[in-house]
C-alpha cells in the first residue's frame, strides 16, 4: 500500500464508505463526495477490470468503455501485480454477484 495515502482523513473517509448500506445510499454520499466524471471514471475503470477478468480483448474493452489503451494496461497492471482490484473481484464472487470463470483470481 502506499504510505502517501495512509492518512487519518482517507481512513476516515474509508470509514464513511464502509457505513453505507445500500447501493442507493452509495449513490447519495457519492453524488456528494466525486464530481460525476469522476465517479463515472472510478466506475470504468472498475468496468475494465471485470472485462480483464472475463479475458476480453483490449480492442473490445476499448470499444465498450470507451476507456484508453493506457487506462486499460493500467488496471491490467494493477490485476497482475497489485491486490485492490482481485480482492473486490473476488469479495464479489464470493458474495454471488459475479459469477466464476476460468481465471484464478486467488493469486
């Protein structure tokens, strides 16, 4: 993790998120926190990361989202070398909500 982002305001806000309840009340808060080209661009990056997972395509990843070959091999990246992105992935699969495919994501 890097230390730049360990601050008592982001573990704050963090703590916040995790007392939302619904998807609605994420829709509030965040309507209230992020401008909407950012929130639609925390979202497609999230997008192209479920895309990876599901073996798509830079080309068709491109054309769906709309998203950037440099957006794109980014998250990639962060899929093979970091953890926030398969722990979401998987916290998902686990909870049902997105369903398995042939990738490992336990790494």
């Amino acid at each position: 993790m890097n230390p730049k982002i360990k601050t008592k305001a982001v573990s704050r806000l963090f703590e916040a998120i995790l007392t939302l309840e619904s998807v609605e009340e994420c829709y509030v808060f965040f309507e209230d926190v992020c401008t909407i080209n950012e929130l639609l661009s925390l979202s497609q990056r999230y997008e192209v990361a479920e895309m990876l997972r599901e073996k798509k395509t830079y080309l068709e990843i491109a054309e769906k989202t709309g998203a950037s070959t440099a957006t794109i091999s980014r998250v990639n990246r962060c899929l093979n070398y970091g953890t926030g992105y398969r722990m979401a992935l998987n916290n998902l699969k686990k909870a049902g909500i997105l369903e398995d495919d042939e990738s490992d994501l336990e790494k």
